[in-house]
C-alpha cells in the first residue's frame, strides 16, 4: 500500500481550514495545516508536502509572498500549489501563475472542485519551474477565476 499524500492547507479562516482538511482527509490525504504564511513556510520546511492549498489573504506573510518564497526554496520550489481566493480578480491570477502557482481556485468552492483540483495538482506536471531551460510557467485551469 503507498503511503498517504500529505497536503499542507494555508488558510487563515478557521471554520474554511477545518472544512478543506476534513473533505482532502475524508478523500485520503494526509492533512497538515498553517494558520498564516509564515507558518505555511515553516511547516513546508517540515513536511516537505506532495501538495499545498494557499490562500492568498493570510496574516504575517500574504498568499502571493508564501508562493514566492516557495518557488526560492530549493527543496520546495517544485511542491505544486493551489492557490485559494475570495477575491475575483484577474490580476491576481495572472499574479498567482507568474509567481508558479498550477491552479487557482476561488472561494465559495463545492467539495467536488476540491477534490477534483487536488486530484489533478498532484498529477499534473510542473512544467519550467526551476528549468534552467527557461521553460514557461502554467496554471492548469483558471476555471472559477471570474464567475
């Protein structure tokens, strides 16, 4: 049997961060939370995740500068990331892909599209981050980012 994959959860919201953990464990996962952005650094540090769910909005250290330390994190540079916002804005999903992000999903979200963005932003491919290549960045969807 393989292990769990472990999924780091980022989310300032206590009532939201209690309910992504429970559904992502429910679905198999082997949750951890932070509770701000620095927290989410240091536990990535820790846990070295197979997967994050970031929310942009978090205290100390912001979604989109958690992301960026990430990406300049050696060991954790490759960790895909999916990014979790109320705000619509195409700006930040611009922003969120620039800075690596695979997938950008925003809040409310049903179980389902949970789920199914874990899903995929474990199996999908990171494509240029750290290539020396030069290789492009990519978010997989941007499905939810304007409705």
């Amino acid at each position: 049997m393989s292990p769990r994959r472990r999924i780091l959860v980022a989310e300032d919201d206590l009532g939201v961060r209690e309910l992504i953990l429970a559904r992502l464990a429910v679905a198999g996962y082997d949750t951890h939370s932070a509770r701000n952005g620095r927290d989410a650094m240091d536990r990535a540090h820790t846990l070295k995740p197979d997967g994050i769910v970031l929310d942009i909005n978090l205290p100390v250290m912001d979604g989109f500068e958690a992301l960026e330390a990430l990406r300049s994190t050696w060991v954790l540079r490759k960790v895909p990331v999916l990014v979790l916002t109320a705000r619509h804005a195409e700006e930040d999903v611009r922003r969120a892909i620039s800075l690596g992000a695979k997938d950008f999903l925003t809040k409310p979200f049903s179980d389902g599209q949970l789920i199914a963005r874990v899903v995929r932003l474990l199996r999908a491919p990171v494509v240029g981050l750290g290539d020396d290549d030069g290789g492009s960045r990519h978010l997989t969807s941007v499905e939810g980012a304007t409705s």
